[in-house]
C-alpha cells in the first residue's frame, strides 16, 4: 500500500490481521489492487487532465473554446462524482463562471468547497424532494442560455436517482416507488433507463433540449458495463434510442407493471400511443452544438489495477470490463476460475490476479429484509465454493464505496471465510438464499470493505488473486 498517501480502506489492518500466510498474502494484493483502482478513477484527476486554461483559451479535451467571445458559462449537472468535478472546475475557470448548480450525494457536502456553483444534497439510489429541487434548478439555468453561451455539465454515475425531475402528471412519490421495483427486479441499468428516461422530463436528452442553441459539453464519469453514453445517468445531454413501447415492455418482462403506480402506466401508455413527445432523439437539432466526453471508465480504473499487479510480481489480466449477471452466480464463475489457475496454473501461472469490472445485478428473492449489495452477494457465492482452500482470496467492490443498501464498499473473502463461519455458528447458504450478505459478513469481522462514499463512480471492480 502506497504509504505517501491516505489508504481509502478504512478498516485494512482489521481486514487483514487475523489471516496468516499465504491467505494473508492474497488478501494484501487484493486490497492494494482496490486502491490502485479507485485512485485511478478520481474524478478530481480526471477533471485536471481534461480542462486546461491558457489566457482566453479553454481546451476541453482536445476541443479548443475562444473564451473572450463567449457569453455566459453555466455549469450543471450530478452524480455521485459530481461534487469533486464541480470543485476542480471552479478552480480553473474561478469568476468566468456565470452560475452553477450540481446534484450530489447526500452527506457529501462537506468535502468540496464551490462558491459560484451550489451544491444540492439529494439521496440515492431513491430520489428525493432535494433532487428533485435541485434538477429544477438545473433545468432554469439551462432554459437560460443563449447562442452564444457555454453549458459545461458534470455528469456521473447515479445521475438517474440524484437528479429526479418527473414528467407532468407523475409524483416524485410515483417515481420513487418505480425506482425502488426496478433495484429489487433484477433488471440491469439499460433496462431500468429506458423506464427512468420517459418518466424524466430532463434524462433522455432533455437537458439538451432545454440548454439549445447554446454549446453543451458534457464531461462523463461512466457507470455502465461498456460506456454507453445514453445510459450513464440517464443520457442527460445524449440522444435517446429507445421508446415509451421500450419502456413498458421492461415493466411488463420483470411483472412491476401492474403494481406500477397508476399516474406512471397512464403516462407510459399515453406515450406510447403518441399523445406525449417521444425523448430527443439521434439526429435531432438540439444535439448540433453538444458534445459528450468520456474522462473515467471502469477500464480505466481496471488497466491502473493491473499496473499495481505487475508491480507486486503477480501475472495480471484484466478479464473483461463487460461482466454481467446474477451475483450469486457471478460468485460461483470467480471461484472456479480461482479454483483453475490454484489446481492446474491454467489459463495463467500463479501468481495471478485476474481482474474483472462490470456490474451484476441481485434479484431480490429472501422473504425477510435481507441487507447487502451485489457485490458482498457475489463474495458469500464465491466463499461458499472456496471453503478450506489455502492461497485465494476475492475482492468485489462497488467503485462508489457504497454496496446496495449498506455502509459497506464490498467484501474480501478467502478459504477461511467459510470455516470461520461454521465456527461461529453462522449458515452462509441461508444468509445467501434470504439476500442477507451484509448481515453474515457482520457476524465475522474481516470481511466487510469500508470507504465510505469515495466520490466517484465507474461500475463495479472485482479482484482474483491466487498465490
């Protein structure tokens, strides 16, 4: 672990403390692997390496702006990695600033310091009043601009739920119920966008809309499995592929429809048989003078987890960035290919890690309140099937440093985990079936992964190692 800066896992030491030898050394891999990663995927560097200032010049990117002809500059926008972007941008661009207002995470406030742009607490991943405030704010300084004026937007991932702004007819409590079905229902972030897009009267290219004529560039922190930038945060400023008839076959598919609130199917229906606009769409006019970039991807942060691996000795691969899938399944895959290299050193001869980003889902199927997230579900899976196995150990996290509905980033797990288990009287198959991973892990005390929230957002991160 890099000693010259502050480790983002909070409880390291206990995470590795009690394990012994060759465990303790594939735990200690996969923890500086997961720090390597989230560093990387620092929005405020990302940011740095995007926006350069040089007298009247702004450079974005590549694209060069003339800033003494410029009129107005509005900075929008939210996302979970919104509140460091906004504060880098401040500090380039300073009083060129005309008014701001970005969406971020609820508890954050604290940590970014902006004057000419506010910052508005909102809750993920249910939208709440606050969002919904702050989005509408968002949406009057961007119906302000004019031709000649620059819209810069700061978008990230959990845009969907921090900037909620329903369409004329459905209520924030409508929306919040949809969203709270489509987390529970196993359906992946394309799926439940097409929903989120045509009951949002600013995602799906709405923001756009609203800022046309003016320039729009948005800078990107992507959270979807492959970076399509339409789905990051609901596309705010990208073209939308996909229809109300979309929509509604995704309710239909995961059975929410019925239980879905009146004021939503009557919307949706509505749309569909044309009597409400469909969302911009590719080839649009308003779309002419947008430009989206992306500065952060799970990629990104997977290939400097890589980097980190070659230089601890280890073989190290970046399997794919594209993982998908059931958890608990997902958790079965990563044991056995842990099981493969540890047995047979194939495909690849330890030591190895074997690096995997992407973003499961869990379909909610416990009959009591279980707690956890994707990823401590895909580490009970794996530990399950890694049981008194010596020299393994697998780290999942949730790049954002929250896992679903707990405080935990993810969990680390190794062929301890389960021994120690049964010691203790705890039944990890039943933890599993009810989805209550959060509270197994609880009941050790050298699995759970603390960051708190770590300002930024790009999928899920997933980590092999065997030695």
């Amino acid at each position: 672990m890099n000693v010259m800066s502050k480790p983002m896992i909070k409880n390291y030491d206990k995470l590795v403390g009690k394990s012994k030898g060759r465990n303790k050394l594939a735990r200690e891999s996969v923890l500086a692997l997961i720090e390597s990663a989230l560093r990387a995927a620092d929005p405020r560097l990302a940011v740095k390496k995007s926006l350069l200032l040089n007298g009247d010049k702004l450079t974005i990117n590549g694209k060069i702006l003339e800033l003494e002809g410029l009129g107005n500059i509005y900075v929008v926008g939210g996302g979970k990695a919104s509140g460091a972007m906004a504060e880098v941008v401040e500090e380039v661009l300073g009083g060129r600033i005309s008014e701001g207002c970005v969406n971020i995470l609820r508890g954050t406030r604290d940590r970014f310091r902006t004057s000419k742009i506010e910052l508005v607490e909102a809750s993920h991943p249910v939208p709440d009043k606050n969002g919904l405030e702050g989005a509408e704010r968002i949406m009057d300084l961007a119906g302000r601009a004019q031709e000649n004026d620059l819209v810069l937007c700061l978008i990230s991932g959990g845009g969907s739920a921090l900037i909620p702004l329903p369409v004329e007819g459905v209520s924030l409590e409508e929306l919040q119920e949809v969203n709270t079905a489509l987390l529970k229902c196993g359906a992946d972030i394309n799926a439940m966008n097409s929903v989120r897009k045509h009951l949002s009267a600013i995602g799906g290219g709405n923001l756009a809309k609203a800022a046309y004529p003016a320039t729009v560039i948005s800078l990107i922190i992507s959270d979807v499995v492959g970076d399509p930038l339409e789905t990051i945060a609901s596309g705010l400023t990208v073209p939308d592929s996909t229809t109300y008839g979309d929509a509604v076959n995704v309710l239909k598919e995961y059975k929410i429809w019925s239980s879905c609130p009146e004021g939503v199917r009557k919307h949706l229906e509505e749309g569909f048989k044309g009597n409400y606009p469909e969302t911009p769409k590719p080839g649009d006019p308003v779309f002419e003078n947008v430009f989206n970039l992306l500065i952060a991807t799970n990629r990104m942060a997977c290939m400097a987890a890589q980097e980190e691996g070659q230089k601890r000795g280890l073989n190290s691969l970046v399997l794919t960035t594209y993982l998908e899938g059931e958890a608990k399944d997902v958790g079965i895959l990563v044991s056995g290919i842990a099981k493969e290299i540890l047995y047979r050193n194939m495909p690849w001869e330890k030591p190895v890690v074997v690096i995997l980003g992407g973003e499961t889902t869990v379909t909610v199927r416990g009959k009591t309140s279980g707690r956890g997230g994707r990823n401590q579900e895909l580490a009970l899976s794996a530990a399950l099937k890694l049981a008194g196995v010596e020299g393994v150990a697998i780290g999942a996290v949730d790049s954002d440093g929250v896992d679903g509905f707990s405080e935990a980033a993810g969990a680390v797990i190794d062929g301890q985990t389960i021994l120690e288990s049964r010691r203790r009287g705890l039944d990890a198959a039943s933890f599993l079936l009810e989805n209550n991973s959060t509270a197994f892990f609880e009941g050790l005390d050298d699995c759970l992964i603390f960051t708190g929230p770590t300002g930024t957002n790009v999928n899920d991160l997933v980590f092999i190692v065997v030695v």
